[in-house]
C-alpha cells in the first residue's frame, strides 16, 4: 500500500473504477491474497468479469455469487485467489459512533455521513468509508452483472426487512471512479446473519441503526485499486 500524500487523499491509487466497470472493462486488477488484510481492514468491491461482489470487514472477505437470478452463494474467508476488478479498501484501527434517530433513505445518505463526519475532520477528505449497523427495509440488492460475453449472469432481487451491516465509502468528487456517476456513496451489505451479501442499490435505514465514522484522516487510510488506468482513459 503507498503511504498517504496529502490529507485529501491520503495515498489513494486507482487501476480499476466504477465506470471502467459499467464499461465493460472488467478484467482481473488485483489478487485478494496479496492484500494484507487485518482486524481493522474494510473494503468493497466486484470479482473480476463481474463474477460476484466483494465485501471486507475486520479483515474477513465476503464473497457473493449469483446463486439463480434472485439469489447468491455466500462464501466468508480468511484468505482468497480470487481476483478483483475493483477493490476499494480502507485501514481504519477506532470508529466513532452515533445512532440515527429518523427514517432515512440511501440517496440521502451521503449528505448525512458528511454532516456526521464534520465533527471528526473527516468530511474535509474527497472520501472516506463508514459502516451501517442496524434494521433495513425494502434492500434492492445486486451480486454481479450479465455479461452475455462470458455467460455469467448476474443475481438481483429485493428485501423487504433485513438486519446487518452496510459498509459504505462516501465521495464528493470523481464520480466514476469508487461511486457510480451522480452518487456519492458506494455500498455493500452482509445481512441476514450472513445469507445475503452483495451492493446495495437503494434502501430504507431504519431508527436506531447505528453510524460509525473514522475517528479522524489519520484513522482512513484508503487505497483504491483502479487510478492509472483511469487516468488513460480521462486522456482519451
């Protein structure tokens, strides 16, 4: 991992993006038994050729399958081959935490980690990751992607109520490159005692689920694996 050059960025490096992604480019970046994982390490991301979803939390890999069109294997691990199209991870050793006391959809999420983060100095950063623990209702989920190239064929589907934890990394800038373009959060879930995993598209957070946030930009360390070869194709 590079070490951190500035307290926007805090080192991070890009050979893979969210855009690259939806454009089909999906070849394999990065080998998850390279990573040097710990009990403070969190990421999110997609297999290569969009094969399944990628979720890290304290260390333990989530991988999600597509299992059918509505539904995916779940495998947890210590360590893994597998390779990553995009993988965005994060060091973060001490989490501050708040409760959220209203209703509150996922598009209005970023706005509300940023307005939370504020009291830390994390919300200075272009992004940063932070964790969702708690009841969720009406989860549009996705674990890969239709690729009829390959033949591998994505799982979907919605759950109506779910507890579990969303590991979300939030941007105000770039979007393509870790959000999806016009969003600002990224999200990944494990539900249902560990039966569901995957992205989370849309969702109702409920009252009472809790928010945690990096205690300070020392605290996020953040690599993303995708920016050389996203700057290649800004300079096309």
């Amino acid at each position: 991992m590079a070490p951190p050059t500035s307290a926007r960025d805090l080192g991070v490096q890009v050979v893979g993006s969210v855009s690259q992604m939806q454009a089909g480019q999906v070849e394999g970046r990065v080998k998850l038994d390279r990573l040097e994982l710990g009990s403070n390490s969190f990421g999110l991301g997609g297999l290569s050729e969009l094969r399944g979803e990628i979720t890290i939390l304290g260390g333990v890999v989530w991988l999600a399958y597509p299992s059918g069109k509505d539904a995916v294997r779940v495998t947890r691990v210590a360590h893994s081959n597998e390779s990553a199209t995009l993988l965005i991870h994060a060091d973060v050793p001490s989490w501050r935490v708040e409760t959220l006391n209203d209703e509150l959809a996922t598009s209005a999420l970023g706005a509300r980690v940023r307005q939370l983060a504020l009291a830390e100095g994390v919300a200075t950063l272009d992004r940063f990751p932070f964790l969702l623990e708690g009841h969720f209702t009406n989860v549009i989920w996705h674990a890969g992607r239709k690729l009829p190239a390959t033949g591998v064929l994505g799982a979907s589907g919605m759950a109506p109520d779910v507890h579990g934890t969303v590991l979300g990394f939030f941007s105000r800038e770039e979007g393509g490159l870790i959000v999806p373009r016009g969003a600002d959060v990224h999200l990944h879930a494990v539900l249902e005692n560990e039966t569901l995993c995957g992205h989370i598209d849309s969702a109702t957070i409920l009252p009472g689920t809790t928010v945690r946030l990096p205690v300070s930009t020392e605290a996020a360390k953040i690599s993303v694996v995708g920016r050389q070869e996203l700057a290649v194709d800004s300079a096309n």
